[in-house]
C-alpha cells in the first residue's frame, strides 16, 4: 500500500474503471447473476477473491447444471482472463510510477543488513527490483540446496514469471529459465515492464485471489516448502504491513508449519532437526484485529507495532 498498489479490499472497484464498456457488460451480467441485488456501482461490487472464487465455481458446475444464465465456460474464462490482465497492467504502470521512493530503500537496506528471507504474497516486483542484482533461480529460493542469505520468496508467483507456454515466445535474450521439470517451465521476463506485443496478450504466472488457489505446479511447492524451512529456523520474524487473510487457509497453515516446527523441530527423512525454539515476532500495522490474527497463528505472544512501515522505519522523521 505504501508503494502505491491496492489493498485487496479496493482492487475489484479501482480496476472496474480501466475496463472497456464490453468487459463491463460481460462481468457485469456474471457480478449479477451472483449478486442480484447489486446495484451497479463500482463501489458495492465483491471483493475480487470472492468474485473470481464463484468464477471459479461456476466454470466448474456450468456444464453440468447446463445453465441458461446468459454466459458459457469460455465466457467465464475469457472474463476471468481479462481482468486478471488489466489488474496485472495497472500494477505495471504502478510500478512505472516509482511511489516505493525512500519507504523502499530503506526496507532493503535493513533487508541486507540483517541478511533477511522475505515471503511475499504480492505480485509486483518492487523488491526483486531493488533487492536482486541478478534473477536467478536460487534468487527465488528454487534452486537446489538448502537456502542461505537473502531471498525472495513469492508463493503468489510473479508479474515477471511466464508459463512456458507464453514464456517461450520472449527473447531469447529478455528471459531466464526459473524452472523445468517433466516438461513443466516457467520463465522470468529480464525488464521491469510489462511485455509489449501486438500479436499475442502475455498474462503473468499468478496464483489469482481465489478462496480456492491451485497449488499443484512443482514449482510453486518449492516455493511453499522453501516458506516453511526460512520460517521454522528463524530467530526474528516480522510482519510488515501483511494482514493474514482469514480466508487465505493455504498462507495460515505454512504460517502455522513454520512457527510449530521452530518448537518440535523440522521433519527430516530419519526424524526431526534440532529445534530453534521460539522465535521473536513482531506485527508492523496499525490495525489491531491484524496483529490478534496473527499473534494467534504464531501461539504465543508477539510484540505490536501499530504503524505504518515508514513510520517504523522512521522514513523522513
């Protein structure tokens, strides 16, 4: 939020203003047909995860609950597509626009310092900007071996990660291979931008805000597994400006992996490691129903800090 990107609660009715009158009317007849008693207005409609969650649903049970709702599946697809691309364009010229400013720099420098693993559930790549002097896979925590030092890991996926089905078609120069096993790539796009091409729409490799996410590319259990190990071994954790989503079940429970292991230890092939014991927590944000949230995910008592983070970080005081 700091760096001038949406909170998931403003998303749908911010992004609904950027969308042609056609991808209106299309999400506004699926919106409707979901919502009856909306009244049109930009300002009620859902939360984004709760609308692509019944897009979701609907595109499962259509075909057999052979609907006279006015949409078909490819409708449904379509529409989902093309609003996950218009958000995805908007947090380009996000980006573009350099609000991170001094808030940013100063994040990273005590990231480096202390030699910080980051999860972070955002798209945008503010971070891997300003933090990676070069895009690696071991950059992302997926490389072999065990993770060391800073990294960046992003369980959400990336506005610079392609599939390879569309990732194949970037320069060869422009992109890196993150990944390839049993056929399955994902590659990552070498310029802070979005891709510009007049033949072909280049949607990002995103995990969308759904209540039911996808988790089954090997990849992205890479990810999540690498979350888990950072997060069972670590001496200090803190929560920056995150507010653990109740409905987010997949964030609580690596959440409630990490902190449960820093105390039983790790699960290894004979056993367990050595346990770290509990770690020190603390909670950046002003709201106070995000810090009980997340004090009762880590179970035990954690330390509260209600401000923003550069107010914490004392940016321009």
């Amino acid at each position: 939020m700091e760096f001038g990107y949406p909170t998931a609660r403003e998303l749908l009715p911010r992004v609904w203003g950027r969308l042609n009158e056609d991808k209106q009317a299309v999400l506004g007849k699926i919106v409707r047909f979901h919502h009856p008693g909306w009244d049109g207005r930009a300002a009620t409609l859902p939360e984004v995860e709760e609308l692509l969650t019944e897009l979701a649903a609907n595109k499962d049970l259509l075909p057999s609950l052979r609907s006279k709702g006015g949409f078909s599946v490819s409708d449904l697809e379509s529409a989902r597509e093309g609003l996950l691309l218009e958000i995805a364009r908007w947090f380009h010229e996000i980006h573009a626009e350099g609000k991170g400013g001094p808030v940013l720099r100063q994040v990273v420098k005590r990231i480096k310092a202390t030699k910080a693993a980051i999860i972070s559930f955002n798209w945008d790549y503010e971070l891997d900007k300003a933090l990676l002097s070069t895009v690696t896979p071991a950059s992302y925590g997926i490389g072999d071996g065990t993770v060391r030092g800073t990294v960046l890991l992003k369980p959400h996926g990336s506005l610079n990660w392609y599939p390879g089905a569309t990732g194949a078609h970037i320069r060869r120069d422009l992109r890196k291979l993150l990944w390839s096993e049993k056929g399955k790539k994902v590659y990552c796009f070498l310029r802070w931008r979005e891709i510009r091409s007049g033949r072909r729409q280049y949607l990002p490799w995103i995990v969308p805000p759904t209540h039911l996410k996808d988790f089954n590319h090997p990849m992205l259990k890479r990810i999540w597994q690498r979350c888990v190990d950072v997060l069972s071994k670590g001496e200090k954790v803190y929560f920056l400006g995150y507010s653990l989503p109740p409905a987010d079940w997949h964030s609580r429970y690596i959440f409630r992996c990490g902190f449960h292991y820093q105390q039983e230890g790790l699960p290894v092939d004979h056993g367990r490691e050595k346990p770290t014991g509990r770690s020190r927590v603390w909670v950046v944000n002003p709201d106070p129903g995000v810090f009980r949230r997340i004090e009762s995910i880590v179970g035990w008592k954690c330390k509260w800090v209600p401000k923003r983070i550069g107010e914490w970080l004392r940016v321009g005081s």
